[in-house]
C-alpha cells in the first residue's frame, strides 16, 4: 500500500495528557473508499486517535493529513473549517440539539457553517432521512425518539456536510441490544457506497463483517494490523490474542 497515495495519513503521532502518555507513536494509512475498525481495550488510545484525526485534541508530535489538509499544523477554528467538511465525526452521545426536530439537527451546520442554500439543504436532509429510515421522524424531537433513532439521525446530519471520511466513536456504546443492530445496518450501508470509514468498536462480528482492515490497540499503541478474517483467526501478537479470548 502506497502510503503518499492514502486518503489519510497519520505518522508515529504522540499525545499526552498531564504525565499520561495515551498514543505513544501510532502510525496508520487509510485508502479512499476504506473501512477500518479499531479494537482494543478500554483506555487504550481508540477514541484519541480519531479526535487527533479531525482536530479535535492537538497532537504533541508526529503527523496527520487528510487528503490536502495537514491536520496537525492547523491552529484556529476558521483553519479548521474546511477539514470539518471534509472530516464528520458521530459520537457515543448523539449531541443532539433538543429543541430542534430531527430534520433541523441535520440542516443547522451545511446552512449555519457552509453558508448552502436553505431549500436545497433541506432537500438533501429529507433524503438523508430518508436514507436512514426515519422519513417519518422528520418533525420528532430528540426526546420522541429511540436511542438507536436519535444516532440515525446524528449519523445523517454527520452525512448532512458531505464528508469523504466519517469517523465512528462507539456509537452504539450507550444503545440497548435491540436499537444496536438497526445503527450498524446504516453504516454498514455507508461502507457498501464506499464512504471511508473509522469505526472505534466493541461490536467484534460487526468489525469483522464491514471493515477491509482491524486494527488492535493497546496501551497506546497499534499493535497488529490486519484483514479482519486474518486478525481474528490467526492473531500474531500475543496481546491481540489475550483481548481477543476475552471478548470472544
């Protein structure tokens, strides 16, 4: 895999919090059009490395681009702008506004941020809703919905900016069983459209399923990387088959 061709490109990135070293030199490319799953245990740098990605916490060393955007270089929010279009990121909570209905969550940011005509905005959120199998929840506030609807919804206004890359941080970490399966069929259906994609997850038949690539994490570090069938058959590492006897 030809790195200075990938989409993203991160490189022996560091980030500290206090005397707490979290990624002690993760390095990792992703291809246009990729699925890649990180797995690991709890505190063991998942969530970070997906934040560092779109700018959300500063690295204190090494290197990340985003296809023209050399992330780690980019200081203030209007710097950052461009790569939060480009970048979307749906997190464990679904950070929806409250007093807003499902498809004015999924307007605000491409008519407030990007400055796109309202009617055509709205147009592509009701397909966005559409998409997610929630038409009919157009008009429903966050508090008339399901956990699993409400992160529908988060993952169709992630949609709403037109990224090339979505980021998924345990997003259906805080949902019941039953909601679980609805969110990972909308995104496994993203992948199929060839969305890139980096899915943090415990789900391990869901990364195995939909990712080209899993990537085990532990303390700080990557550990193994591999095609899932590969990673989850015949680990290599002995740490990534101690996490993998316990989960599975």
């Amino acid at each position: 895999m030809n790195r200075s061709d990938a989409l993203i490109e991160i490189d022996t990135i560091r980030k500290s919090f206090g005397d707490f070293q979290v990624l002690k030199g993760i390095s990792l490319s992703v291809q246009k059009g990729e699925a890649v799953c990180i797995i690991g245990p709890s505190g063991s740098g998942k969530s970070t490395i997906l934040r560092c990605i779109n700018g959300l916490i500063p690295i204190d060393e090494g290197f990340i681009r985003v296809g023209e955007h050399r992330v780690h270089e980019l200081k203030t929010e209007k710097q950052m702008r461009p790569l939060r279009h480009q970048v979307a990121m749906v997190f464990q909570q679904y950070n929806l506004f409250p007093h807003r209905t499902a498809l004015e969550n999924i307007m605000m940011a491409p008519v407030q941020v990007l400055g796109h005509d309202r009617a055509e905005v709205e147009d592509r959120a009701r397909k966005l809703l559409k998409k997610v199998r929630l038409s009919e929840k157009a008009d429903s506030y966050p508090g008339q919905l399901s956990g699993g609807q409400q992160q529908r919804v988060a993952i169709a206004r992630a949609l709403a900016m037109q990224p090339e890359v979505i980021l998924f941080d345990e997003v259906t970490a805080a949902l019941d069983p039953e909601t679980v399966k609805e969110v990972l069929f909308t995104i496994r259906e993203l992948v199929e459209d060839g969305l890139t994609c980096i899915l943090v997850t415990h789900e391990m038949k869901f990364a195995r399923d939909v990712s080209q690539r899993v990537c085990f994490t532990d303390r700080g570090l990557i550990v193994e990387s591999a095609p899932p069938a590969e990673l989850f058959d015949n680990p290599q590492d002995p740490r990534t088959r101690e996490f993998l006897g316990q989960v599975l």
